[in-house]
C-alpha cells in the first residue's frame, strides 16, 4: 500500500484560470490519483505537480475510499481497471458516502475497447472519462478547472459561516436588548404607575364631590388598564418565566397565552423542568412562538398538539395543528421568509427544523436541537 504523496514544486497557473488561483496564500487543494500501476501513478504526479496542489495517491480501490473518508479532494482521477474493487465500483462507493458525493471523478483507461463502457463510468458519477496515454495539457486544464471550482465553493462555505455566525451575534445582540428593555418597562414605568395610583386613590379618599369621586375612580381604571398594558408590552419582549423558569415551564404558558388569545385549543405534553442553556432555551422558545404565529395566521386549525422532549443529548419540539395543512410551494416560498428563520434559529446551534403536511390534513412542525450549542 502507498503513502500519501505530496507534491513540492512551484506552481504553474494554466491558462484561463483566474489570477486569484496564483497567489502564495492560496491553500492547496486535494488531488486524489488512484492506479494500481506504479509507473502510472508515478506519471500523473509528474504530469500534475506543476499545479502545485497536494497530490495524494492510492494503489486500490481500497485504500481510495480510506481516503475519501478522511480528506475532502477536489478532484479524482481513477483508473478503471484494477484488482479487486474497480473503479466503477470505488466511485460508486465514494458516491454513496455524504462526505464525498459529490466530489468530480474522472475515470482513466488504457483500452480502447474500454470505451464502450463510458456511460457506466457516468451512471457511476463520473463527470469526464479520458484515455490513456492522456494529453498532458488537456488534463492539467480539466484538473485545475476543478480545482478553482473546489476553492470557489471552499470560499462560499466560509463566507455562509461567518454570515450564520454573524446573524447569531446579532440575535444574541437582539435578545440581549430586548431584555433589557423589557426589565426597564417593567420596573422604571411599572413603579411610576403603581406610585400614580398610590397618589390618585389618596387623593379619592379627602374628595367628598362626587363627581370628582369619579373622575379619580375613572383615573384608577384608566392606570390599571395602564398597567396591563406595559406588562404585556414587557413580556412579548422577553417573558419574565422564560429567564426565571426555564423554557418547559415558558411553553407551557406561552400555549395557555395561544389558547386564550385565538380560541384554539392546545394540548401541552411537556417534561419535568430540567436546566438548559439559555441561548438554546431562548432559541427553542421563539421558534414555538413563530409556529404559533403561523398557526393562527394560516393554518385555520381548531386544536394543537405540542410535545417537548428533553433528553441527555437533545431538546425537540413537536407542533401539530387540524388545519389546512401546507404545501411545497409555500415551504420555498418567497414570503415563508417566518419559516426560513425558524430553520436559520436552528442551523445556528447545530439543529434541525422539519416541516410537513398535506393541503387539508394539517401540518406537523419537528424542531431539534443539541442541548449543548456549538462551540
């Protein structure tokens, strides 16, 4: 069996790539060549180390999919015809594996009459299929093509993480204020208003007019409703039994809240309050209240059911609604923009939002989420 191989020399850019792919600072991208002749592998080294890429080599079909376990290529380059695993057979393998389906492979042979089974090499997943003896810059030119794409795509999913982890910042950022103005509502305006009633109804007890009795009576409704009113400003902030509490015992209330407001009947199966993470915590609660909102926007249901379930590993939510149920437009939609935050909530601490339904058998909304976020 082979080492893996790494090719040193200096890096020549073919033709037509852009001059990004040039620079120094560019990481080198994973180049798999599988042959089970030496002499092969020996000539696509030379032929491709002029790219100046990590070129990693494997004498079986074998030691290619150990590989293809532990690295992410670019692309592979297989030659058809090998003991024991060929190379239909290894790229079916590679293809089968989620951390490689879609890696391109190109598939080498040196029979002409091997061509004959090109389109195998395609339903395999081949995405080109050469043969030997290659023309060396028709290869290198394929190669680097798809090396350039793999740094494009490398780029993208770094630029996907730091948009999620900024959008987590900025949710964390929300919430953060959210509180904070909800404990000042709560306490700076909540005190001046309970001080005014304290103040009104002294005043009530020394008048002896009676219509000024009213009045003062009229003012007293007029700061409880007040009061009522800031109270619930507050809480649709940030509810107090959300940070004193926890989310089981916030779920519990957030669906008797659903309930009184919109006359749906909810049934809440929930756990013993356990201690969670309080971004988690806070994450599962506001995607409960947008599956609410959603329910009582759309789905013109009559009962609810809810589940929450914790366990040593993850925290789930299930929401099942009688109503119209969804279809697939409306899951992609370009107004589901609730249902698209709802699943980048999630995203953020590694979970999962699932969401299906049949138009007029109701919708069931499936959210998990590890009970230790990610680092």
């Amino acid at each position: 069996m082979s080492e893996v191989a790494t090719a040193t020399r200096s890096a020549v850019v073919p033709e037509g790539l852009a001059p990004e792919t040039a620079t120094e600072t560019a990481p080198q991208a994973k180049i798999l060549l599988v042959d089970d002749e030496p002499k092969s592998l020996f000539a696509l080294q030379e032929l491709l180390s002029t790219l100046g890429q990590n070129l990693m080599i494997a004498q079986s079909g074998e030691e290619a999919l150990r590989l293809a376990l532990k690295n992410d290529f670019a692309v592979m380059l297989l030659d058809v015809r090998m003991p024991g695993i060929d190379g239909f057979e290894t790229a079916r393998l590679i293809r089968s594996r989620e951390r490689s389906r879609l890696t391109p492979i190109i598939f080498l042979t040196a029979a002409a009459d091997e061509m004959s089974s090109m389109f195998r090499g395609y339903e395999v997943g081949a995405v080109d299929y050469l043969q030997k003896p290659v023309v060396p810059e028709i290869l290198k030119s394929k190669v680097a093509v798809f090396v350039e794409l793999h740094r494009k795509s490398e780029r993208l999913k770094e630029s996907e993480d730091k948009l999620r982890r900024l959008a987590a910042h900025l949710i964390s950022v929300r919430e953060e204020e959210r509180a904070h103005i909800a404990r000042e509502i709560h306490d700076e305006l909540g005190q001046v208003l309970t001080g005014l009633k304290m103040e009104v109804t002294w005043l009530a007890k020394r008048l002896r007019e009676k219509p000024l009795i009213e009045k003062t009576d009229s003012m007293c409704k007029l700061i409880d409703t007040t009061v009522q009113t800031v109270r619930k400003i507050a809480t649709g902030l940030r509810p107090e039994m959300l940070d004193d509490m926890g989310v089981i015992a916030a779920v519990g209330w957030q669906a008797k809240e659903f309930q009184k407001r919109t006359g749906i009947r909810c049934r809440a199966k929930l756990p013993p309050e356990v201690k969670l993470d309080m971004d988690v915590s806070t994450t599962m609660f506001r995607i409960f209240q947008e599956i609410l909102t959603n329910v009582a926007r759309h789905s013109r249901a009559t009962r609810v059911d809810i589940e929450l379930i914790v366990n040593e590993e993850r925290v789930g939510l299930e929401v099942t609604d009688n109503g119209v149920g969804i279809a697939d437009s409306d899951l992609n939609g370009k107004k589901s923009l609730g249902l698209l935050g709802m699943h980048e909530r999630a995203l953020l601490f590694g979970g999962e939002v699932r969401i299906t339904g049949t138009p007029g058998h109701g919708t069931r909304v499936s959210v998990s989420i590890p009970v230790q976020p990610k680092a």
